[in-house]
C-alpha cells in the first residue's frame, strides 16, 4: 500500500512539473529522478539548464558514430573451437553531451539563486497569522474579523498558484489584512490535517479557501480551486459588504403590565388628570391631523423637487476623459450599479445617482460603505470624491 502510495505522489509530482514547464515526460522524469522527486527543486534545475535534458548517450564529449565491425573468425587468436572469455563486468553511466556543456556548478548554484521557485510560490507571510487555527479563531474573535482559511496541497498546482498569483497581489493583501485574520496551512501538515478532519474536507477538494465565523467555527462561505486576483478581490469585497461581525442585538424581556390598583396614590392622581385632559386631547387631534396632511403636501413637492434633480444629472462623461474615475455600487438587491464620474466631482452626485438608480432609497434612509476596509462613507455634501479617496471605489448600499 505504501508503494502505491508513493507511486500516486510521483505521478503527481510528474504531473504538476509537466505542467509548470511544459516539459515532456522523458525530460520530466529526468529532472525529478536527479531531484529525488523533489518538486521544485527539480523545477529549478529545469530552469537553470535552460530546460535542456540530460539526454542517455555514449561518454564521451562528441556524438557517437557506429561499432567497429565485427572480426573474422580467429581474428582475435583463438581457434575456431575456442571461446573468448568474457570482459569483466563494469558498472557505468551513460551520459549525453549535453552535461558537458552544462558545468557543475550551476546545477549547484540553483539553490542559492534568491529568485528561486520556493520565493516565487512562497506563501504569504506577511499577513499570514502564525499559530494553531485555535489561536487563529480566538485571534479573529477578539480583533472582531472574519477568520480566512487556505488550505493546500503542495502537490497540486492550483496551490502553488494561489501564492504566486493571488496571495501577492496588493489588492488583495489590503482587502485580507483590513477585514479578516488569514491562516493559511498544508494538508500534509498536522494543523491542516487536524482542520480537514474536523470540517470534513477531502483532499481532492483542495485547494480551499473558506470563511469562518469566529464567533461559531461555522463556515459561511467557502471557493474550491484556484481563484484569479480580479475573482479573489470581488468575492471577498461581496463578503464584507454582505455580512458585518457586529454582535445581535440582545432584546430585553417586556416589563409587566401594570394594572391601577398596583399604582401608588400619587399614580392614580396622575391617572386621573391625564384622563380629564383626554377630551382637550381630542380636540387637538382633529388639528394635528390638518398640520400632517400639510407636512405630507410639502415630502411630496420635496420628492418632485428631487425628480427635477435627478433629471438635471448631467450625462456621465465619457470613457478616456482626463480625470474620470469609476464607482461600483452594489444595490440592496444584488445587482450591480457602475457609473462614471469626474474626480472633482462632490459627493452628493454619488448619492443622487444611487437614488436615480434606486427608488426606494429616495424615501429610504441609507449609508453607502466602502469594502475594505469594512466602514461607511461619512456624508459631505460639498467634499470631492478624490478628497474621499473614492476613485475607482467598491460600494455597497446599506439602509439604516
């Protein structure tokens, strides 16, 4: 079973060389068997020779021509019923005359290179938390952040690339370090077997990124495989606009009625006043009526004077204009809502266009919050979204 074992890792190990290199499997297995199946370490040695294999061949340094024919019979001073002895046997490596010309020393001077292969797919350290995924958990509790979790498999490329690609890009860094504790860990590692175990994950499934919620260890959401920069940072920028870790509000128990015979004396009198004031009350309310049904007159001619305004918003400029930038803004519903604007331009044209866009939030109180970090936009009506620092911003409308 364990040679079946290890025969399934070299062919993935063959697999995932062939793959980062292009090479053929005759080359391919030729650098790892050098390597001692060491993947990137045979990958780097790939790149340094230029991927050039070390081909089988005669020893010396020129090409081989044909054998020397065969001699007569007796042509060796034996009779013909006489036999040569054999030669002793020898024990040799055949070499090509490509490892002539490739010298010695850059095959060792590969490790040393400081833009090697284990550099160009390490992981992200610089925002990865070091501890147990206990730790981890407990870490994104008390920082209040959600807890990202990478699990890989060294000997699945996909994994690899999620280092170079994904983890390294800054926009992503900035989205992961502002809104989340990331810990990331190997399958082949006890911390990462333990957490496959415990949230059954099998290993074809990997690599896999998930979101936990500290609070719970439950998994909210969860994308297997290899995700692009571009894929990487909308999916998490949904995330945080969707879901926000402040804790549910605690509602407190309804107190009990009270009847008037458990009042005081001085409550009963205050009973008794306000019931005798009941009758002014109602001569009141016919007024109060007339002053809402006026207020109501004056929202509707406000919400005709807003229809004006929305009219008067000007056409967006145009693609490739100096100084435009592009907002997204993500509706309550889901869709997405993009728009032009110049960089000058003050907020409050931001807000009208989430109101031409969405009705609702002409009559609806609302707050629109950037991504990451995960905080809603303080409101001014004359400050410029450059001054906002909100050029190419991902929003989201929130109602309050």
């Amino acid at each position: 079973e364990a040679n079946i074992m290890a025969e399934q890792q070299r062919g993935e190990a063959l697999a995932a060389f062939m793959s980062i290199t292009g090479a053929e499997t005759t080359s391919a297995m030729q650098f790892l068997e050098l390597t001692n199946w060491q993947l990137d370490e045979a990958v780097n040695l790939f790149m340094e020779s230029g991927g050039q294999a070390f081909n089988g061949g005669s020893g010396g340094s020129g090409s081989a021509g044909p054998p020397p024919p065969a001699p007569a019979a007796g042509g060796y001073g034996f009779g013909d019923s006489d036999v040569r002895a054999p030669d002793p046997s020898k024990r040799q490596r055949l070499v090509g005359a490509t490892f002539d010309a490739l010298p010695l020393r850059r095959i060792h001077d590969h490790a040393n290179r400081t833009r090697d292969l284990s550099t160009l797919f390490q992981p992200p350290v610089e925002i990865m938390y070091q501890g147990t995924y206990a730790d981890a958990r407990m870490h994104a509790k008390n920082e209040g952040k959600w807890l990202l979790v990478n699990i890989q498999d060294d000997i699945v490329f996909a994994s690899h690339m999620l280092n170079r690609d994904t983890w390294a890009d800054d926009v992503v860094q900035n989205l992961v370090a502002s809104g989340f504790v990331f810990w990331q860990n190997y399958w082949a590692s006890e911390h990462g077997k333990k957490f496959c175990t415990l949230y059954q994950i099998a290993r074809e499934k990997l690599p896999l990124v998930v979101i936990i919620d500290p609070r719970t260890g439950e998994i909210v959401q969860r994308w297997e495989g290899f995700l692009e920069p571009q894929d990487m940072t909308e999916k998490l920028s949904d995330f945080c606009c969707t879901f926000t870790m402040d804790p549910p509000a605690t509602s407190s128990a309804p107190e009990p009625e009270r009847t008037i015979d458990d009042a005081s004396e001085d409550d009963q009198l205050a009973a008794a006043i306000a019931a005798s004031l009941q009758n002014g009350h109602d001569e009141s309310d016919a007024d109060e009526t007339k002053m809402e049904e006026s207020d109501e007159e004056e929202d509707d001619m406000e919400e005709d004077e807003e229809e004006e305004v929305f009219e008067a918003l000007e056409p967006e400029p145009a693609d490739g204009t100096p100084g435009v930038t592009r907002v997204q803004v993500r509706a309550p519903d889901g869709s997405r809502l993009t728009r032009r604007f110049l960089k000058t331009d003050p907020m409050a044209k931001l807000w009208l266009f989430v109101k031409e866009q969405v009705p609702e939030a002409r009559s609806r109180p609302f707050e629109l919050r950037t991504a990451f970090p995960p905080a809603a936009i303080e409101y001014s009506e004359s400050a410029s979204l450059a001054e906002k620092r909100l050029e190419n911003a991902n929003l989201m409308v929130k109602w309050l």
